[in-house]
C-alpha cells in the first residue's frame, strides 16, 4: 500500500539504444512477489528490438519493489540457513558461473549485485581477489565478504586494475545498461574480462509464458541488443 500508485509509473525510450518507436507486445503484472496491483506494458524496440518496460516505475522508486524475500529466494527462506547450507544451495550455479573465468589466471575481481556474497566467496576460494558491491546495504553478508555497498556508477575504484568485472541477472535490473557497460570499461585491465548473464527476449518463458520478473526486469535483451548495447 505504500508503493507508488499506476499514475506515477513513466514512458521511457528504449533503454539499450535511446529510440522512442516501439510496439507493445503484452501486458502484465507484478505476479513473482505481488508488491503492486499496478498493470505493466512490456514494448519491443522497432530499432534494436529489444523488449523493455514502458511505462515503468521510476528509478528513485525502485527500491521499493524488492522486499526482503527477493534476497532469500534461492534459499525460500526468510535468513534462517546458515552460510554452509546457502552455498550448498547455489552450489551448482557458482561451480557454472566459475566457469566463465576457468581458462583466467586468477586476479582482481568486481562482482556487481553480489547480494549476499555468495560468488566473492566462491571466487576468492579459487584464488581470486574477489569484492562485491550491492546496492542495497539491508542486504544480510553473514560471511562478512568484501562488499562495497552503494550505486556502481558513483563508487570509487581504481581505474584499468581489474581483471574481471562480472554481471549475473544485473543489466535487466538498471535504468541505465549502458553507463554500467561503460563504468565496467573504465575500470578493466586492457585484455580484462566483463562477463554478464541477461534475460532473454526470444526464449520460451519471455515470448510464450511471458514471465520474466516484472517490474524488476526492466529491459529484456535480445542478442542484437547486447552487440548493440557492448
């Protein structure tokens, strides 16, 4: 009941490529964690044609649309797991995102909405210099991992001194996809590496069941969208 009411939603262009033609292509609602009653238009891009939320919450509102439980969703639970029985959890989605980075020698690592740390500590058990930033401090860290807590694009890291930089389920969550493609580049090494897990626009549960997690997922990327956007 405190959220902002349908009338304070916002048309918005495209988000990966700034154009102001699209189509709508459905309409839905906040069906994951029900925190509105608001009705959503999802639109495809008529230039990039990537799929976006327009109109959609504004970006000083967003923080409301993620209650405690986003955060324990894997865990379906409300914070009672201990950290061992989290990992044990996530076990087979860390050892696949590790993956990505196995031909690396291991370096200096920035892992953008790390949530409760549970890829900084996976990481830095390889041997990696992993640390994290969330943006929201409420977040629990019950393994006390190295988290900058604030937004991406404002805080203070060293330029060109990262070996990696990585994005898992985060650039469908911004107003701004391209200002974190280019903050990412500010701070990579020459020959650094950014990797990023998106949604996607042409799979079976985006264009048949039309469920991705909106109004969180702002934009729903295509692979042109991506080329496009890097």
């Amino acid at each position: 009941s405190n959220l902002p009411s349908a009338a304070s939603l916002v048309e918005v262009p495209c988000p990966v490529c700034g154009s102001g033609h699209s189509r709508p292509m459905f309409q839905t609602r906040d069906f994951v964690f029900r925190c509105t009653e608001a009705i959503f238009t999802v639109r495809r891009c008529s230039d990039c044609g990537c799929g976006y939320v327009s109109p959609r919450p504004r970006k000083d509102d967003m923080r409301s649309y993620y209650p405690d439980s986003f955060y324990w969703s894997w865990e379906g639970s409300s914070g009672q797991l201990d950290w061992s029985a989290i990992i044990e959890k996530r076990r087979t989605q860390l050892e696949a995102k590790s993956r990505w980075l196995a031909d690396m020698k291991p370096g200096r690592l920035i892992d953008v909405g790390a949530q409760k740390g549970e890829f900084i500590w996976y990481m830095r058990n390889l041997g990696w210099q992993a640390e994290g930033v969330e943006l929201d401090a409420a977040v629990p860290n019950p393994a006390n991992m190295p988290i900058h807590y604030g937004d991406f694009l404002q805080l203070d890291f060293e330029e060109g001194a990262y070996d990696c930089i990585t994005f898992w389920a985060v650039l469908e969550h911004v107003y701004e996809p391209s200002r974190f493609i280019e903050r990412a580049v500010t701070l990579l090494r020459p020959g650094g590496r950014l990797v990023a897990l998106v949604t996607n626009l042409n799979s079976i549960q985006a264009r048949f069941w039309q469920a991705d997690d909106y109004p969180r997922h702002l934009t729903i990327f295509t692979t042109t969208a991506v080329q496009r956007l890097c």
